[in-house]
C-alpha cells in the first residue's frame, strides 16, 4: 500500500522553484533507474537528469539518488507519492 504524502512544511523551509535531490531505494533491478527517471519526467518535465545509484553492501538494493527542479510544496509531495508507487521501490527520502 502506497502511503500519499500530504501536509509537509517545505514550504516552510524552502524557497521556490529550487533544486530538491531525492533518495529512492530500491531492488537491485535493471529497471529500477528507468522507472524513477520515467516518474520524474512524467510529473517533472523532461529533463537531462543524472541519477547517482550506489548498490548496498549485499547488493541486494540500490540507491539512487536524482535532482528535480521543484515548483512548490505540492509539487514535492506528488513526487514523493509517485515515486513510493513504483513496484520495485522500497524507500523515498
């Protein structure tokens, strides 16, 4: 079950537009990159993004991580949804 992210403060603590980096961990899976860049684009723009995917010290997960380009609190919380959809994804930071 996906938990929907609502109610942050980040707009408390950010100043928008702004650069937002997330941390999606997931299966160690050749999709797994495909898939959070597919969710960015769909609700981010198509953008020339460059993850950073780092494997766990088993190998069994992967770390990736991505910087967006957020329009405000709203935006962030759709993303953090979106991204926690995705099958092989296990954690959004």
């Amino acid at each position: 079950m996906v938990t929907v992210v609502k109610d942050t403060k980040f707009d408390e603590y950010l100043e928008f537009p702004c650069a937002f980096t997330f941390k999606v961990l997931g299966v160690a899976h050749e999709d797994l990159v495909t898939q959070v860049i597919a969710a960015l684009q769909q609700h981010a723009g198509a953008n020339d993004y460059a993850p950073t995917i780092k494997p766990s010290s088993k190998g069994n997960y992967h770390s990736v991580s991505v910087s967006v380009t957020v329009r405000d609190k709203d935006h962030i919380e759709l993303l953090y949804t979106e991204l926690g959809r995705l099958e092989l994804v296990r954690y959004v930071m």
